[in-house]
C-alpha cells in the first residue's frame, strides 16, 4: 500500500520542503497546484500527536529552499 506524502508527513512528523516541484516524482499538479513551482509542508505537533498541517506554495522554482528543513522541524513542535 502506498501512502500519500501528506498521510507520510502526518505520520512522521518531519517537515517536507521542495524546492522544485517538478523534479519530484510524487506532485502531482492538479487544479491550483498547477501553478506551485516550490512547496513547504509543516505538520504541527502537539504534545505526540499531529493536529493540523500547514502548506506553503509558490510560483517561483527555488523560492523555498531545502535547508529550511532544519529550522521549521522546531517550529512544528
């Protein structure tokens, strides 16, 4: 069974970002996604369970780097 990115960031509680959305081999551009060149998704966390996800998109490749990885994980706790 293959779980969907966002069932997979829900379950780990990492955050995900793609720098450029069309390199990755699970976007799939539908609808207003169509225009999202880069992407962020941060779940957050309270106490051990995930309570909500926030995305961020943009329309510009590289506008979201991968390094911010490292400093949204804080933040999502």
């Amino acid at each position: 069974m293959r779980f969907s990115r966002i069932s997979r960031i829900v379950a780990t509680r990492i955050p995900v970002v793609l720098s450029d959305t069309s390199k990755d081999a699970d976007w799939e551009s539908q609808g207003e996604t169509s225009r999202v060149k880069s992407w962020i998704a941060l779940p957050l966390v309270y106490g051990s369970e995930t309570i909500g996800l926030l995305t961020l998109g943009h329309d510009q490749v590289g506008f979201y780097d991968p390094d911010l990885e490292e400093t949204l994980i804080p933040l999502a706790n």
